[in-house]
C-alpha cells in the first residue's frame, strides 16, 4: 500500500468518525494501521484473512504502531464465510482488499453491513491500468469493471474514485429516506 493511500485511508475513517470498521484482508496490518489511525480513540477494527499467520503478523505491527490489543478483532477465515456473521448495519466504514473475483459479493455484503452514511472502500480498482486497457484481461479485472459499473449505477450509493495508488473505488451508502 502506498503511502497516499494509507493517508486517504486513514483521512476517510476520520471522515466518517468511524467506531466500527470492518476489513477485508489483513495482509501485513499496513491498511489497518492506517484505518485504526483514523478511527475514534474507543473504535474497534474487525479484521477478516484467510491466513492467520498474516493476522498473527498484522497483530504485532499494530501493537508496534501503539495500538492497545483491543482495539482489533482477528476473525480468520475465507471473507464471504465470516461476513455474514458480522451484524447488520454495524459499521461506519468496510475497507475490501480481497480476492478481486469476490467483489460483487463483498459489495453486497458491505451493503447490509454499512450503516446509513457509511462508506465502502475498494482498494486496487485501476488493477494497475488493466481497467480501462481494452485488450483481453483476466476473470479479476472483468470482475472489477463489473463492480465499478454497479456502484456507478446504483441508486443506494454515492460514489467516486480517488486516483492514489493504484484506485480506491469509494462510495457513501445514502441514509434511509422516509
């Protein structure tokens, strides 16, 4: 993650004076320092791999980076398993930077997860120009190209795509109209 990014990242989590934070794919802890450094002082970051070694790595970076232990919560396991599991319209902010081919389901999930006026990132959304190149590309970019054209069009969202790194797709899920 570049270090634009993680300062859009962590400028976002202030934005929303984000509590409750949920992140798909912990990799190094890199995003989570960032978001965790946006967030209020009593937020908590749920934080959603795979792999627990990555997690167990993620966990001693935060303590490094001055975070007390309960400030993160480490659910390993496979993201469209654990989501559904989290609660409804829990959250300020969903980071996704997961498997690419998931997206659309990560949106659906961010979605029911996102309280009104929350935000949904998506991290690596211009796949290293792979976007908008018009050549043939690979299951993960077309999934991307999908998901770009979904949140561009859908009525619940309000979105836009900042060009640090390499794209974070962002989008306010609109409050409840009565």
């Amino acid at each position: 993650m570049s270090p634009a990014t993680g300062s859009a990242l962590r400028m976002l989590a202030a934005t929303v004076a984000a509590k409750a934070v949920a992140e798909i794919g912990t990799g190094t802890g890199v995003s989570g320092i960032h978001l965790l450094g946006g967030m209020r002082s009593d937020g908590v970051l749920t934080t959603v791999d795979p792999e627990p070694e990555r997690q167990q790595f993620a966990r001693t970076a935060f303590r490094a980076a001055g975070f007390a232990s309960n400030r993160a919560r480490f659910i390993p396991g496979r993201a469209l398993d654990v989501l559904p599991r989290l609660a409804d319209a829990g959250y300020d902010l969903v980071f996704c930077d997961g498997d690419r081919t998931e997206s659309l389901d990560y949106l659906a999930e961010s979605l029911r997860l996102l309280r009104p006026g929350g935000l949904v990132v998506f991290e690596g959304v211009f796949a290293e120009g792979r976007t908008v190149d018009s050549g043939p590309q690979p299951v993960e970019v077309l999934r991307l190209r999908e998901l770009l054209r979904t949140v561009r069009e859908s009525a619940e969202l309000v979105p836009s795509v900042l060009p640090v790194g390499d794209g974070l797709l962002c989008a306010v899920k609109r409050p409840l109209t009565v």
